[in-house]
C-alpha cells in the first residue's frame, strides 16, 4: 500500500513492478530480475555513502 501512496497514479516505483510481475502477470522470471536489480542498485548505494561518510571507523558500541 505504501509504494502505491507514495508514487501515486501516475508515478510507477520498481516494487509496483515487482507486485505486478508476481500476482497479475504471474512472471515469476521478471519479478525475480527486477528484485535484483534492485537490490544490487541499493548495496551499491549504501556502499558508496558509506564511503563517503567514512561509515566503516564508525563504532556503535
């Protein structure tokens, strides 16, 4: 519910993608590519802000 609030009627977010791909047009492949996609998109960001923001000398002790 949340993505379809937040991207609204004619904003289309990946994860909107993905719902479809697996429950309307049972395209399990697509669905499977697409979440990948987005998960190495999302490491790959966290990698790079964590680099830049020197996250790895960050101590949470």
């Amino acid at each position: 519910i949340t993505p379809a609030l937040i991207g609204g009627a004619s904003d289309q977010l990946i994860s909107n993608f993905i719902a479809n791909y697996v429950n309307v047009e049972l395209n399990w492949e697509m669905a499977a590519a697409l979440s990948f996609i987005l998960l190495v998109f999302t490491l790959a960001l966290f990698g790079i802000f964590a680099r830049i923001l020197g996250l790895d000398r960050l101590k949470l002790v």
